[in-house]
C-alpha cells in the first residue's frame, strides 16, 4: 500500500494505492496518516481510492477508525471513488448510512464545500 | 328364486354381498360341472392305466403329460390371445365333450395304446377346464372379494368331486363302458352354465379391471403370444418365478404321494375292484374337504392370512410323511392321499389363486397358462422321472415307499421355504397396486424452495423500498447461488436502470450464463466472512450504534425502512456482535415488515434470546410462516424450550398447536417422543394437530421410533369413539336404509378420527404403505379400496385389523353398525 497526501483548499486528500491487507501493514497506517493530519489542524480530510486495487476487513478497520477520530474532532471525512465491490460491503453493512461517500474527487470536493 | 331370497339362502354359509349371488351361485355350479366329469373320468383313467400297464409304469405317464402339454400350453396361449373369452371356454368344452364321447367308443374296442393316450388326454382336460376356470374369476372379482367368496367355489368343485366320485364307484360296478357318457353329458350342462356367466357379465357395469382386460385383448402385444412369450413373463418377473416354483414342487410331491398310494393299493386291492375302488376313495376323501371348504376356508384365510394359510398343506403332508416313511400300510396311504387331496382341492388351491388376483390381466393370463397348465404338469413329469430313476433300482415294495417317502420330506421343506418368500412378495405386488401418497406439506416443502420465493418476492419490493435492502437482497440471491437468468428477469433487473452501481456488480457473474467458477464462489464466501469481521469490529460498532439507536427510536415514515434495514444487516453480522442485541427489539416492532427481516435474520444468528420472541409471533397470521421457518433453523437445540410451552397449559391454545407444528419442522427423535408424551396426557384438545406432527416427523425421518404401546393405546380410543359415532349416527336409522346406504358414508367428523387412526397406524408400520391404503380408501374406486384393505390385511397384527377393519371395509351401513355394537362389548382388544 503507498498512500500520498496533497491539499486543496483547506482539504487534506490522500491518494491511496495497491491493496489495504492485514498481512501488509507498513509501519504508517491510514489511521494513524489521518490523526497526523487531524493533530496539524486539518479537519477535512477526503479519502481518494480510485487506484485501490484490494481492500479487507482491516482496511475498512482503518476507515472507520479515521471516521471515528476525524468526527470526534468535529471535523469532515469523505470518501471517493471506492470499487463496487467495497461499495457492496458498505450497502450491506449500513455504513453508507454514515459514511460520506462519492462517485469521484470533484463531487467529493464540491460537497466540502457546499457544508 | 329372488334374488333376494337367494342372497338370504347364501348368507348363511358364505360372506356374500348383494348383487354377488347369482355370479357366485353360476360359478359354484362352473366348477361343480367340471370337477364332477373329470372325477369320473379320473377313476377311469387311473383303472384302465394300472390294469394295462401296472402302477410301476405311471411315471412314464406324467413324463408323457409333461412333454404334451408344452405343446397345450403354447397352442392354448395362442389361442387364448385371438378368441374373446366366451368362445374359447364354450369351444374348451365341446372339444372335450365329444372326444369323450370318442373315448367311449375306443375303449370298447380295447385298444392296447387307448389308455395311455386317455391318461394324457385326462390331464390336458382338468388343467385347460380348470385354468379356464380361474382365469375367469381373477377377471371378475378383486382380492377382498376373491377371499370371501373363493372358499365357495371350490367348495363347488369339491362338491362335484364328491358327486363324480360316488357315480363312478356305483356306476362302475353295472355301467362301466357308460362313464365317459356320463361324464359328457355333465360338461353339455356346463356349456349352459358357462353361457349364462358371460350373460351376467355382459349385463352388469363393466369394472375396471374388466376394463383392464378387455384393453388387453385388444392390444396388439397379444398377436405374439406363444409358449416363449408366456414362459419370459415368467423368468423376468420374481413373484410369477416363485410361484412356478411353488406349483412345481407341489406337483412333485403330489406325484410322489400319488405314487406311493397306488404302490399301496395295487398291493392291496383286487383290479376287479380298481374304478370302483378309486371311485368311492375319490369320493369319500373330498366329503371333509367340502364341509372344511364351504365352512372354513374363507374364515381361515381371514382369520390367518395368506402367509399362515399357505403353510398348512406343506405342513399337514410333511407329518403324514413322516407317518408313511414309519409304516407304508394301506391306512397311512389312505391318509396321506386323503391330506393330500383334502387340503390340495381346499385351502391350497383357494390361496393359490389368490395369490394371482393382483397381478395385472397382461402379465397373469399369459403367466396362469404357462404356471397352471405346463408346470403343473412338468412338476409332475420331474417327481416321475425322480421316480423312474429310483425304480431302476431293485428294492423292496416297503422299502421304496419309505424311500420315497423321505423324498418327499426333502421336497416339502423346500415347499415351506417358497411358500414363505410367496407370501412375502404378495404384499409387495398389492403396494404396486396402490396410488402412491404423499403429506401436501411434503410435497411443497420438496418442489418449493419458500425461503427463496420469499426473498425473490423481497427483493422485487425492496427495490423501490431502499437501495441498500435492494443490495442486500441481491447479494443474498448470489450467496445462495440462486442469481438466475430467469430470477434476474422476474426481478425486473435492467443494467441501465441499476440504482447501485455495486448491485450491477453482483450481476456480472451470473450475467455470462456460466455457471460461477470455484473461485467466484470463493469470492462470495470471503465477502461474508469480511462483513461479519467488519460488523465485530469496535470502530463499527462505534459508528453504527449511534446510528442504530437513533433508528430504533424514530417514529416517522421513513423510520420503518431504515429498521428494516437494519434488521437485515444484522443477519449478516456475527452471533456474538453486541449490535446484534438489538436485533431483540426489532423482533418485536410494531411493524410486521420490520418484524419478518428481524426474524429472518434471528434465524441466521440462532441465539438463544430471540426464542421466545419468536415463539410469541408464532401467535400472528401474518408472522406465523416466518417464525415457524425460523425456529426450524434452530433445530434441535430448542427442542425442549419448544417442550415447554406445549406443556404449558396457561398458554393460549392455538399458540400450543403452532408450538406442535414447529416441533414437527424440527422433526428429530426428541420432538417425536415430546409431541407422544403430550399426547399421553388425554387432554384431546390437540389430538389431531399432535397425531398430525408425528406423521409429519414420520413421513419425513423413517427411522424415528414411536412407542407402540402409547400408539396402540390411542388409536383404541379413536376407534372406541368412531364406534359410538356410527352407532349413534345409524343406530336409529331403518333397516331398509341401512341396507341402501354402503361404502364409507360416515359422518364428516369421523373423516378426521379416520385419518388420524391411519396417521397413527404409519407410526408403527410402514409409514409409507399405510399412507397409500388411506389415500386409496378415501378417494380410490371399489377394486383400490379392496387391494388397500388387503394390504392392511397383510400389514397389521390381527387385533389392529379386527378393529379398524369394520370402519373401512366396503359394508352396508347395517353391517357396519352391527360389527361396532360387538365389537365395542369387547374393547379394548389389543
């Protein structure tokens, strides 16, 4: 997994790539990306997966968590371009009930902004 | 004579019904005219034949009759298959009648070869007359009917043997060269009788199985019909084989008693006295078979069935050969003759043709004539050669017969092992003849898959209902593998009109027409197994129990979806999630959709806790199906918590009999013996749900034991109570109508008791077999109620049949309400 970070505006995005797997935890996790940037005072953070290829149970651990530590902060995270697999596992599990989740980056955006 | 006059004088003696006399009375007089000619003729025979050629030469005589009568046998079934059965009996006679008439003349000419060929030409006369015979009452009459009235026409047979035999003994001292005279003019008689049973037949309602026969004979497969055809019906059939073994070897031992007592007699008695010797033996040795026929035959057969009936023959004939084997003296000869030919003309040819009535008109007419006419003598013709190798070897006259006589013992025992494999596959030729039964709900739980028609039907409502239930639907239609082209049609799913972009993505697999791969099936279980492992995590938890509380207390319109979500989702997530508590509270909603998914996804998590909610909504019609398919998930784990609420008497009472249809769903040997104990306890307010599970666990799970004592007792009870019923139904009723009114005309409560003493029957005998005698008791004709009772008959222990048979069997109403007033004197009786 290779996660790299840019901002636009006052939005944190992470461009994630190759496969979110417990059997390949690097020493950065995507939580633990997300909190650094929640403790620099950056409170909108968009999640980009469009070049995930896999992701497992841990990896949406790792969302979730993101969700948790970015709402208890009072601040925002969306979500864009997951797979219609992971999609599938949101609708069953309801958490497109809670999580914010886009078709692409712009819409993504365009939402931060209309909040 | 009236008819009704006649039926009253008939009876007395024999179990007739009306509208039987005149057939009956015609077919007593049949055999009557065809066994009194060939007694005479027989004295005839067995005289001229010793005189001419000595007794020692009689097996070269039943060789001869083996080898002549393949050729009888393949012309008479050629024949038989082209001439309808009025002619070919009427042409039968006049045949024999003159060519008796010819032997008359030939015997006054004493001609050294006439007697040999009389002797062959005597045996062909009594198996084409008599096979002729019985083909024409398996035609008329089905098993019930047969075992009533087959004790009386026999008893005409041996009534005419009684009469042949005495006109031989007397005539043969003043008239001897007029006997075959006498014996022709017998069978001029019989040509009349003959004619006036196919009058009656042709004047009655066709049954079905006249039906039957005239179909067979109009088919084209009867063109082929040749001593081949009729001896493959044989081979390739393992009941017809078994009873060529048994007729066989019964004529093997008859020609070795036979020989036995004409080795004695030619000892003992001067020729002077030969005819008029076998005349009044014949005679006097058919006098106590008659009495033991006409009196005891039809009760015998009733009373002791046909496995116990068929023993008593080979039985009586293995001690009178133990008998003759001790001392060869004329008395023991008499008696084994007089065993021999008693039993023979009674009891063992009355079960004998019995054992033909259910095989089907093609195969029996094809098999009779081959059996009856070819083996019959063949049996003959090996118990001769038998002899005639044992002849070649010089012994003593005592010696031989006591030979002979073990011999025999070794041919009887053989006899008793077939007669009882005979028996056995009888029962199973009568099931044949049965409609198959099965429960409806059986039938719908083995063609319908509910749990998936419900969840197409779901999944065609959630798809306007909410995207995410849509998606869950469909995702649970993948799981299961039930994606179909035909499902995706009648779900009205179109590729351009996908409101989930995901949804579209479960489609592609199946879209293809190729069954899934190994490894998109794996995919679809390494899915489920993450979102279960999603659902446990704690940061979900996290999230969504804010989310779900929120749900859970909502009221507004849109509430009502998003709790049928949730209540989805949570059949997805593992038993032992916290969230999966909630699930609880949704079992118990207001509203019943919210409800069915709660219990739907309950049953995918099967925790203890939502037992009792599930159980209460077994109490609503409209909750009913799911709860009851719910708790059959469970299974046996909730055997005993199902146990107490049926006990519980302060539970309302359609709520206990839903509790009995779900331990029926459940249907293991715990169920079987709670559901048994309940019904133990009398309380008779859910007697015919409790029966109804039993069946439904029996039906299903053949090794489940019921005890039979408890079983036994209850259907006493029933039975007791549909006595009273029919006595207080018709008791009152006239006799006249009583009489009128017949078949299974009861009263429409009792149709319920009668199931149920069926249901309870199939508990502890074949569930299968007694399921087929209800449904053809119920709704079959006359012939499927009589073959039903006959295989309950052959099922049951006799005081089972002695009670539950006066509830069913064809009776006139007077009949039927007399047997119940005497019976219930005596209850209970088993």
């Amino acid at each position: 997994m290779k996660i790299n970070s840019r901002k636009q505006n006052d939005i944190i995005i992470f461009d994630i790539e190759g496969e979110i797997r417990r059997s390949d935890i690097s020493d950065v996790t995507l939580h633990q990306l997300v909190k650094d940037q929640l403790d620099s005072g950056n409170k909108k953070i968009l999640l980009n997966f469009d070049k995930v290829e896999f992701i497992d149970s841990f990896g949406v651990g790792e969302i979730l968590a993101s969700y948790i530590s970015t709402h208890n902060l009072g601040g925002q995270l969306k979500i864009a371009k997951i797979s219609q697999k992971l999609y599938l596992v949101f609708q069953v599990t309801m958490l497109t009930k809670v999580l914010d989740i886009h078709d692409n980056e712009e819409i993504a955006l365009t939402a931060f902004l209309e909040q | 004579m009236t008819k009704n006059r006649l039926y009253r004088l008939l009876s007395r003696t024999v179990e007739i019904k009306r509208g039987e006399e005149v057939i009956s009375l015609l077919l007593f007089f049949y055999f009557f005219l065809i066994s009194a000619p060939f007694t005479i003729i027989k004295s005839v025979r067995n005289a001229k034949y010793i005189i001419e050629y000595t007794a020692v030469r009689l097996p070269i005589a039943y060789l001869l009759t083996a080898i002549f009568m393949g050729f009888v046998v393949a012309f008479h079934s050629k024949i038989q298959a082209r001439i309808p059965r009025a002619p070919l009996i009427i042409s039968s006679l006049v045949s024999f009648i003159l060519s008796s008439f010819a032997f008359g003349i030939l015997f006054i000419k004493d001609l050294g070869w006439v007697p040999l060929v009389f002797f062959i030409w005597a045996n062909v006369f009594i198996m084409v007359l008599m096979t002729q015979f019985w083909i024409l009452v398996n035609d008329i009459f089905n098993p019930r009917e047969a075992k009533r009235l087959i004790g009386f026409f026999v008893s005409g047979g041996i009534l005419g043997g009684i009469v042949g035999g005495l006109s031989a003994g007397v005539l043969a001292l003043y008239i001897p060269d007029y006997l075959l005279y006498i014996a022709g003019g017998m069978l001029v008689v019989n040509v009349g009788v003959v004619t006036a049973i196919f009058r009656w037949r042709s004047n009655t309602a066709p049954s079905s199985t006249k039906a039957e026969t005239t179909e067979y004979l109009k088919s084209e497969k009867i063109k082929k019909v040749g001593f081949l055809d009729c001896f493959n019906t044989v081979r390739q059939n393992y009941y017809l084989k078994l009873l060529a073994a048994v007729v066989t070897v019964t004529w093997i031992v008859s020609t070795f008693i036979d020989w036995q007592y004409n080795k004695v007699i030619e000892r003992e008695v001067t020729q002077t006295f030969y005819i008029s010797f076998f005349g009044y033996f014949n005679s006097a040795l058919l006098v106590v078979p008659f009495f033991i026929q006409l009196l005891m035959t039809s009760n015998i057969i009733k009373r002791f069935g046909i496995r116990l009936t068929l023993l008593v023959y080979p039985l009586m004939l293995l001690l009178c050969s133990f008998g003759i084997a001790a001392s060869p003296t004329i008395l023991f000869a008499l008696g084994i003759k007089g065993s021999d030919k008693s039993l023979s003309f009674s009891l063992n040819q009355s079960v004998r043709e019995l054992l033909y009535i259910p095989i089907s008109p093609e195969v029996k007419y094809k098999a009779k004539i081959f059996i009856d006419m070819f083996l019959n003598r063949l049996g003959k013709g090996i118990g001769a050669l038998l002899l005639m190798i044992f002849i070649l070897v010089p012994t003593a006259p005592s010696l031989s017969i006591r030979i002979v006589s073990i011999m025999s013992l070794v041919f009887i025992l053989l006899w008793v092992v077939l007669n009882l494999k005979v028996s056995k596959e009888y029962a199973n030729i009568i099931k044949g003849k049965l409609k198959k039964s099965e429960r409806a709900d059986r039938i719908v739980d083995e063609k319908l898959d509910v749990d998936f028609m419900k969840l197409v039907l779901d999944t065609i409502e959630d798809k306007n209902r909410s995207s995410i239930l849509y998606a869950m639907d469909i995702f649970d239609l993948v799981k299961q593998d039930k994606l179909t082209p035909e499902v995706r049609k009648l779900i009205g799913y179109k590729q351009d009109e996908v409101r989930v972009s995901s949804v579209g993505m479960l489609f592609e697999g199946s879209e293809s027409g190729i069954a899934p791969d190994f490894e998109e099936r794996l995919d679809e279980g390494i899915l489920l197994k993450e979102i279960k492992e999603i659902m446990s995590l704690d940061v979900y938890q996290e999230i969504m129990s804010e989310y779900v509380d929120k749900v859970l207390v909502e009221k507004d319109g849109e509430s009502e979806t998003a709790k049928m979500e949730l209540a989805k989702a949570l059949g997805f997530s593992d038993f032992r999630s916290p969230m999966s508590e909630k699930l609880e509270e949704l079992l118990n909603d207001e509203s019943t959709e919210v409800s069915r998914y709660a219990i739907a996804s309950a049953a995918k998590l099967q925790k203890r806790e939502y037992v009792p909610a599930l159980i209460e909504k077994l109490e609503s019609p409209l909750t009913r199906m799911d709860a009851r398919v719910a708790l059959e998930k469970y299974g046996a784990k909730i055997t005993g918590t199902l146990a107490d609420y049926l006990r519980d008497v302060e539970i309302d009472l359609e709520l206990r009999k839903e509790v009995v249809a779900t331990l029926a769903r459940v249907g293991n040997q715990e169920a079987a013996d709670f559901l048994l104990w309940e019904l133990e306890e009398h309380r008779e307010d859910m007697d015919s749900e409790l029966i109804d599970a039993m069946d439904r666990i029996r039906s299903a799970y053949t090794d489940i034991h019921f005890r039979e004592r408890s079983v036994k007792t209850k259907i006493s009870e029933i039975v007791k109570e549909c006595y009273k019923n029919l006595i207080d139904s018709y008791g009152p009723i006239s006799k006249k109508s009583q009489e009128d009114r017949t078949g299974l005309d009861m009263p429409n409560h009792m149709n319920t008791r009668l199931s149920d003493v069926f249901k309870l029957l199939g508990l502890i005998y074949p569930h299968e077999d007694i399921m087929k005698s209800y449904q053809n008791i119920r709704t079959g004709t006359k012939d499927s109620v009589a073959y039903a009772v006959e295989l309950l008959d052959n099922l049951l222990q006799k005081g089972l049949k002695e009670a539950i048979f006066p509830i069913i069997e064809d009776l006139s109403i007077r009949e039927r309400v007399e047997r119940c007033r005497i019976l219930l004197q005596n209850f209970p009786f088993f």
